[in-house]
C-alpha cells in the first residue's frame, strides 16, 4: 500500500535516496507501523519526538500497535530546541 511520509529538520535526510524535500510516497506493507517504519528508514528513535497520523498524535505507547493504512500521511518532527 502507498503511505506518505514527511520528516522534517534534521530528519529529512533519512527518507529515501532520490527524495526532494521532506516528504515522499513510500510502499509499505499491510499492518506496518509508524515503530517500523521508523526503524526502515534508522531514524534513531531519540530523534522521533512528535509522530503524527493524517495529523493526529500517535504517543509513544502508541506506535508499534497502530497500523497504518493506504493513503495515510505519517509525519514526524525531531525535538525542538532553541533558546
């Protein structure tokens, strides 16, 4: 099925070779979830702060049982730091 995925800041150059911007549309297969795709693509999890599905939170408890579906948008955002 066909999933996109956006990683923004730092995590943009972990989507696949070939990829513009921070987002791409990715194949996965039925039941992956947002815990294995983050381990398809090595993003270390520290690095994973905030997860999102078609815009709606997914925790950290969350991520390794909601399955994504065809169509879905999984965007993910490294920790935000400033000052």
């Amino acid at each position: 099925m066909k999933i996109t995925v956006k990683l923004f800041a730092l995590l943009s150059p972990y989507l696949p070779a070939g990829t513009k911007g921070h987002e791409a549309a990715m194949e996965v297969a039925e039941g992956t979830t947002p815990a294995a795709l983050i381990e398809r693509l090595g993003l270390p999890p520290k690095m994973t702060h905030l997860v999102l599905v078609n815009g709606v939170y997914v925790p950290p408890s969350a991520r390794a049982s909601r399955t994504l579906a065809e169509g879905d948008v999984l965007a993910i955002w490294p920790p935000v730091a400033g000052g």
